[in-house]
C-alpha cells in the first residue's frame, strides 16, 4: 500500500493547520456567542439564574438592562366615575390596575383620552405611577397584583362624553408603548 503523496512536505511549506488558525477561528466564536448573548439580553434577565450575570456584565459600561415587559398584561379598568363639583373641566375616575403577566412587572403609566360625543381625540394625559399611586409606587408589581386608584382628569375643552384608559410603559427608546396601540 502506497502512502498518499503530500506535496507540501515534498517542497518544504509549513503545515496548513497553524496555532494561529485555531485562535482566530476560538475568538470568532466567542464574538459571535458575545453577539448572541447581546441580542437576547432582554430575555436572558428576565430569569432570575440569568439576571445577575447579565447586569453585573452591563452594568461594567454603565448599561441597564430592563426585561421585555409585556404591556399587553395589564388590565386597566375603569371602576366609577365622578364629576368635581364646581371645577367644569375635570372629573375623577376610580379605577384599577391588574398586572395579569408571569413576572413582576413596573406600573404601567396610563394614558387618558378624553373623546368628544362624536368619538373625536379632545386630549391625551400621560399619569406617572408615582401620581395615580399617590408617591407610593413600587418598584415592581408582582403577578396578580391589583391596584385600585383615583385619577383626575382634566378636560380643557369642557366637551367630553368619554374616555379610554390604556395601560403603558417607555421602550429602550423612550416612546411609550400601550396595549392598545396596533
């Protein structure tokens, strides 16, 4: 049995398999893991073996890492509704807010509008956590957990026949998103 003829040897070139080769192809590998590990970091820190790591690593370049809530699992509802005596341009609604998602969640901003009889935007109010839970607000709600709140509308226009309240929360990019939004 003849042995296979190598060429290379016969004229004196190096090997093709270099250490260097194997380095590269070691880094490159650990970039595209580094890459992954980045693109689905939003995932990653919303399970509790993962949080840690993730943001003590972010947290080395001044980064927060916030989960991908779900804006979708609130339920805001209205529970009454009161005009304010001898103020003609506000009203009080007495609502809740449910978290209904698997994980704790951060109260959700609402957004009011306020509608004309022909079911025309009037205004649109944003109410911080911090106002609708009177300063009390927590960092997070936990599953299932229901606040019930007082909200003060105002309505410039003095023209209201209705409103809609959605729940929302402030994207990477600081635009709100709300469950009701297509």
């Amino acid at each position: 049995a003849e042995e296979p003829f190598d060429a290379d040897a016969a004229v004196g070139n190096r090997r093709s398999h270099h250490w260097i080769w194997w380095a590269a192809a070691i880094l490159l590998a650990l970039a595209l893991g580094a890459l992954l590990l980045h693109h689905n970091r939003q995932t990653l820190v919303a399970h509790p073996w993962f949080e840690r790591p993730v943001k003590t690593v972010y947290g080395l370049f001044g980064v927060t890492v916030e989960p991908r809530w779900d804006v979708s699992a609130y339920d805001v509802r209205q529970l009454s509704g009161d005009v304010l005596i001898g103020a003609s341009d506000s009203f009080t609604v007495h609502a809740s807010v449910h978290n209904r998602a698997a994980t704790s969640q951060p109260p959700p901003v609402i957004r009011a509008i306020l509608r004309d009889r022909y079911g025309n935007v009037l205004s649109t109010q944003e109410i911080l956590p911090k106002e609708y839970l009177l300063n009390a607000a927590p960092a997070r709600m936990v599953p299932d957990q229901r606040f019930d709140t007082t909200l003060r509308l105002t309505d410039p226009s003095q023209q209201a026949a209705g409103f809609e309240l959605d729940a929302c929360l402030r994207g990477d990019d600081g635009k709100l998103r709300c469950s009701n939004d297509p």
